[in-house]
C-alpha cells in the first residue's frame, strides 16, 4: 500500500506514485538496501542518469515506507531502511546483546553529545571526577563516540564527538534532534529538583570548531589507533 503522501505531486509536478515506480527510484532503493552503512544522497547521484534530481525520491520512498514494516530513514543526512520502531518487540535477536554501559560510560556519552567538541578535562570539571581511560574506551569501541579534532590551546588536548552510529542506534536524524530540557524532564530523566539555573546546551554540529584542527594520521600513531606504516591496528 502507498503511503499517505503517494496521491500528491512533488514539486516537478510528477504524481508520487509515478517517482515512486520510475526506474530512477527503484535503482535508489535497490542502493540504499543494498548497503551495508547510511548511504548520502551524493552517493546515490553518482550511480544514477547524469541530472537525476535524488531528492524528491528519497522524500517519495520516504513518504512511501512511513507506514510500512521497515522505514527509510535519514541519519546525518545519509540514509538507510529500518526496521519500524513500533515493532521491535516482534523480532528475535541472536547475537549477543551489547553489554550494557555503566552509569559513568552514560554520564561521559551523554556529556559528549551534548557538549562536543570536548575534552578530556572539560568532562572531568562537568562530572566533578576523573574519567577513566577504560570509560572512554568502551564508547569508542561501541562506535558511539570518535575522536574529532586537537583543541588549539596549550597540550593541544584531543576532542571527542558522537558519530553516525550513536545517532542511528538512538533514533536522531541529526545531532539537534537530541531532547532538551523539558523534553527531559517531561521523560523522567531529570529530577523534580533541579538547579533553578540549570539548562541543557543545545549540541553543536559535526563541522570543526574555530579552536579545533582536524585528526591528522600523526595525531591517530600518537593515540594509537594507527601503527606507523599508517595501517589501521587489529
């Protein structure tokens, strides 16, 4: 069955259901099946008839998936089918659940998310105590969090930010989309008392700050993430 939106023209005029049955379409959603990670829109233009406009399909599929069992979905601007959030309970599960995170793995990601670009240092003086390597280790090896830049000062201390795979496993198209205050409060996670003064920042995007430099394969030998040939460790 189409979805709600199928009747209605886009904006070239073109009935809905018409994009949705045209081979352009059909060859995005084979290549968005198809692919193992979020695929961007960029990707899918290189393999389409040269002026092919992929937008208004990814919006067509979009509209056309909304109400089915797997949804097409946008993530960072890249996209990818999910299985409907209203149906998980149905499904089965065979390997092995992610051990689940401690409290202080929860407090350092959600520091990360809401504060990157951040340091080390700037989360310890958020938490009041010391983070630990071993915290830091287990966000980075669930994929949830990475290592974004150098911070231009003294030490030049390295930053981190969340990736694509923290927002798709939490359901947020961008890193905006995470709740703020009232959304909080309204969900339970935040006390009934809390600081008159306190507020949620609102998270910056994934574009390097004024005072950060990139993450140079240097940087990544130094950190240990690469071994000096510049191959990636095991």
């Amino acid at each position: 069955m189409i979805g709600p939106d199928a009747g209605n023209d886009n904006q070239e005029g073109r009935p809905m259901a018409d994009l949705i049955a045209s081979d352009a379409a059909r060859t995005v959603e084979a290549l968005v099946f198809a692919a193992a990670t979020p695929v961007s829109a960029a990707y899918l233009a290189e393999r389409l008839p040269a002026g092919t406009d992929v937008e208004p399909i990814l919006r067509a599929l979009r509209a056309f998936y909304a109400g089915r069992g797997v949804n097409l979905i946008a993530i960072d601007g890249h996209w990818a089918f999910r299985t409907a959030s209203d149906l998980s309970f149905a499904l089965r599960r065979d390997e092995h659940e992610v051990r689940k995170l401690s409290r202080a793995a929860l407090e350092v990601l959600a520091i990360i998310a809401y504060h990157q670009p951040v340091t080390r240092a700037e989360m310890e003086d958020i938490r009041g105590v010391q983070t630990s390597k071993g915290t830091l280790d287990v966000l980075l090896e669930a994929g949830w969090v990475r290592f974004r830049g150098r911070r231009r000062t003294p030490g030049r201390p390295v930053t981190f930010g969340t990736t694509r795979d923290f927002l798709d496993h939490f359901g947020l198209e961008e890193i905006r989309d995470l709740p703020g205050l009232e959304e909080l409060k309204a969900a339970g996670m935040l006390s009934g008392r809390i600081p008159a003064n306190m507020s949620v920042p609102i998270p910056r995007d994934d574009d390097l700050g004024a005072d950060e430099d990139p993450i140079t394969q240097l940087d990544l030998e130094e950190l240990g993430l690469l071994t000096p040939s510049g191959e990636e460790e095991e």
